[in-house]
C-alpha cells in the first residue's frame, strides 16, 4: 500500500535536532557499528561508503552512483577457490556484521525491498541474504531534481517502510522521526536522558516532481500488453551505445554472470560472480554463438518490460523505483520518461 504522508501515519513521534546535535548523532552511529552514508565523490558526483570523519558525511544530495545493492550483492564477488590438482574447493567465510545505512532515500530502500522479493524466492540466495541481516537503515528526506520520478511509479518521498529512523531536514535543523523500536533504542541510547518524543502531525513542505509518467502507475503492465511491436523501440536504440550503464547502476537490476578464473599456475583458481546486464551484446549469447537478442531495440524493450510486466505480474509490484540514475548517467541522454510516454501515447492514438 502506498501511503500518502507517512510521516503522520508511521511514526511513532519525532525529536528535533539542531546541526551540532546531528553531528553527534553522527559520531555516536559510527561507535555503534558500521555506518554507511553518502560522501562527495569529484566535484558533482556522489557515492556509498563507510563513515571515517563525521563531516565528509552528506545529507543532501540528490543520489548516489551506484546503489545501495552493491553492499548486498557486490559488483565482483569470490563464490568458491579450488584446487584441480587435488580435486577441492572452498567456500569463503560469509562475515555478518552490523551496519546502519545513514541518510537513505526511500527508493534506494524500496529498491532493497524488490532485491529481497527476488532473492527469497526460489532457492533463496544465501550470500545476498546473509548480507542483508543486521542491516538498519534511517532515511532521509530530498528534493527531486530533474531526473527523479519516485511519484510516477507509486513511491513517496517520505515512504518510511523498512526504515527505523527518518529524516527531514528543516532551514533550522532536522526532525528526526522514530519510525520502529529499533530508531527508538537508537535514540534513548544516544540521550542520556529519557527522550521525549513530540507527536503533534509534521506535514514536510511539498516537493514536485519535475518528470512525471503521463499515466497513473497501475496502467503502465496494461500499456506494456499493447506495445511489444512498437516502432519506439528502434527510434530509442538509434540513440543508446549498448553500454549497459543504465542496467549496472539501476538499484533493482539484479542479473550476473559467473565465471571461473584460473591462476598462472594453472592449479590454483576461484569462481566469481559479477553484475551483468540485459543491454550488453553478450548477455543473450547462448553456445555456438547465437544470440536471442542481438539489436539493441530487443534489449531495450528486455530491459523496460522486465521493470513493467515481466515481474510486475509475479510480485504485483513494478521493479522501477524512479531513481533516475540510468537517466542521469547515460551517455547518450536516454529518457527512461520520454520512452514510456512515447509509448503511452502510441497506445492512445492506436486505441
């Protein structure tokens, strides 16, 4: 269920902090386990990683490069070392450990939510689950800029599912918001005294959206039934290189590759796997050659019906969050907006 304002309808009330007191905050989450949090990365450019100076931490920032999945399921992983001589293998130790992702917006959550669906399903995933445990997150409010569209696809920006603390930052400071009894122990282990939480109603100042889908989000599996053959896909790939930046960096994309490397001494060698993407020219590549999906307008209309149907009609949820990011970062200036309202309005002129 998509809340409205969840911030009156999910909290359990709020304390106020001024920006010294936030710092603190800050200080005491980094003794209390590892903090991951958003740092400044070049002069524009934005990046997960673990806390070591309380002031390189970012609250604003409009999102990161790569997503939060690369914690869970890492861009390169080792599955198993083996040995051909002697016939053996084993399987790296999986450390759980406590983290707390600070200052996480609510799609990059939302996104872990789908990751979690997918991996749980099945033969569960171990490596990835194993991750996930002891994980908290506290989020934070933002302001969308013009590749963000979290409305578009029925996801708030103060959705505060999954989170135990949530932030909203005001011109004299921030409410931090106690979503669950975790954010509350947080809280009342931060304070030496009782805290006192406020529960009068917080309404956020309104934030728009710049890019919107012209069509409500529930419509958009009934507008991938009618667009298969459309001609938008061929006008799109005149556009995109294939690089696959918008699969590799998109929080809810999930496909890997595994592959076996072997040491120049031709005995010793490990099994790793890494991401993969649907957009790159080898990812349909079966033996012999062929390949199921060698044009790129058949891999972009992969790409888009995986995030609209194909596991929309598993999960009953979409698999597009509207970071932006495969907007944002690609380099050809491909809209995942322009595209499916090209689309929406071949429907509409055919219907």
């Amino acid at each position: 269920m998509h809340l409205k304002n969840p911030l009156t309808l999910q909290n359990k009330g709020y304390v106020f902090f001024d920006s010294e007191t936030m710092k603190t905050f800050i200080s005491f989450l980094m003794n209390q386990a590892e903090l991951i949090a958003a740092h400044k990365k070049g002069e524009s450019s934005y990046v997960f990683r673990a806390a070591e100076n309380v002031d390189e931490v970012i609250l604003d920032y409009p999102r990161t490069i790569q997503p939060l999945k690369k914690f869970f399921l890492p861009p390169r992983e080792t599955l198993l070392n083996f040995n051909l001589e002697e016939n053996d293998f084993d399987v790296p130790d999986m450390e759980t450990k406590k983290r707390i992702f600070f200052g996480v917006h609510s799609y990059e959550l939302q996104a872990i939510h789908i990751l979690d669906y997918n991996f749980k399903r099945g033969n569960p995933e171990s490596n990835y689950l194993k991750k996930r445990e002891e994980s908290l997150f506290i989020g934070i409010s933002y302001t969308p800029d013009e590749y963000h569209f979290g409305k578009s696809v029925g996801l708030e920006i103060e959705k505060t599912e999954g989170m135990c603390l949530y932030i909203e930052p005001m011109e004299a400071g921030y409410y931090m918001f106690v979503v669950d009894d975790n954010g509350l122990k947080l809280l009342t282990e931060f304070s030496s005294e009782t805290v006192a939480l406020k529960t009068e109603t917080i309404k956020p100042q309104p934030k728009e959206f710049q890019k919107k889908i012209k069509y409500h989000y529930n419509r958009l599996p009934q507008v991938f039934d009618k667009v298969y053959d459309s001609s938008v896909w061929k006008k799109v790939s005149e556009k995109c290189v294939g690089c696959g930046t918008c699969n590799l960096l998109c929080p809810t994309c999930y496909c890997f590759d595994v592959r076996d490397e072997i040491e120049l001494d031709t005995i010793n060698g490990k099994r790793e796997r890494f991401w993969d993407g649907c957009m790159l020219n080898t990812f349909a590549e079966a033996a012999g050659g062929e390949n199921f999906r060698d044009k790129l307008h058949n891999r972009t209309r992969h790409r888009l019906f995986r995030k609209f149907k194909y596991i929309t009609e598993h999960s009953g949820e979409l698999s597009c969050v509207g970071c932006g990011r495969c907007t944002s970062f690609c380099p050809a200036n491909i809209s995942i907006i322009d595209i499916i309202n090209n689309l929406i309005e071949e429907v509409s002129l055919n219907s």
